[in-house]
C-alpha cells in the first residue's frame, strides 16, 4: 500500500487497518457492519437480533453463522465501536477520525472490493453504512495522489473507483 504500514501507526489506525482487512476477508464481516451502520444512522441504536434475523435470512440460521456473529460483535465491543445498552440494545461507540490519506484511501479500497463496486460516486463517500465508526474528509486531491484509486467522470458525476 505505500510502504509506511508497521507496528508504528496509532491505536486507531490500526483498528481501521484491521477492520479494513476484515471487510476484505470476511464477506459476512461485511454484510454485519452494513446492517449495523444502517440501524445506527436510521435510529441511534441497533438489535442484536434484528442483525441475526437478518444475516440468518441471507446466510441460512446454521451454526457457525451464529458464532460468527456473536465473535464480530464481541469485536466491534472491544475495538470500543459499539457499546452495550443491556438485552441485545446497542449504541455506537467511539467515532474514530482518520487523517492518514493512505488509511482513508485504504478504507474505500476495501468497501469498493468487499461491496463488489467498481465505482463510487465521490458525494457518498461519507455516507457509507459499513464504514459507521470511521469518520473522515477524503478530498480529490487525496484520491488523485492514491495509488490505490482513481477519479472519473461519469456524466457530471465525479466517481472514484478502483
């Protein structure tokens, strides 16, 4: 990615290089956060099992899905991203601001691949569900010195894709 990545980036960055990572690897990873951030943004706070029934009636009710579940949640707890109200309710936790242009360039990258896009169109970037923690100014200028990601037009739409 641009060589800086070590054991030397601050508590945050590596929590967004981690989730980043676990997007990319995990798709069900993926389809949970979506969910989470969906409930979080609709009403401030999330059922543990609205987001079962619903990964359940995507993945089928097997299992591992359920340990699945129950492991990323246990996560995103300790990451500090979501916090317990008690009886399955959940709040978000601690927002995260990134600054590193590489971190946030990486967090598209890995939604764009996780989510099956090619493109994005650049005024969602800040509205994606499944980066809900994660809170960042990514500016054209980030992008174009990106090696990670390109800038096009489609119409009078700017897009950013990979």
């Amino acid at each position: 990615m641009e060589g800086r990545w070590t054991a030397q980036g601050n508590a945050e960055e590596k929590i967004a290089l981690h989730y980043g990572l676990m997007m990319l690897s995990f798709p069900i990873f993926n389809d949970i956060i979506y969910l989470i951030g969906k409930s979080l943004y609709l009403d401030e706070k999330f059922k543990l099992e609205n987001i079962r029934r619903k990964i359940f009636e995507k993945w089928g009710e097997r299992q591992t899905i359920l340990y699945s579940i129950n492991n990323i949640i246990f996560s995103l707890k300790e990451w500090g991203l979501i916090i317990s109200e008690g009886k399955g309710l959940y709040t978000s936790g601690r927002e995260i601001y990134i600054s590193d242009s590489s971190i946030k360039c990486f967090l598209i990258l890995c939604y764009l691949k996780a989510s099956n896009r090619s493109y994005l169109d650049f005024a969602e970037i800040d509205k994606l569900y499944s980066l809900f923690p994660f809170e960042f100014d990514l500016n054209l200028n980030e992008i174009t010195s990106s090696k990670m990601l390109n800038i096009n037009r489609i119409g009078t739409y700017i897009v950013v894709g990979v």
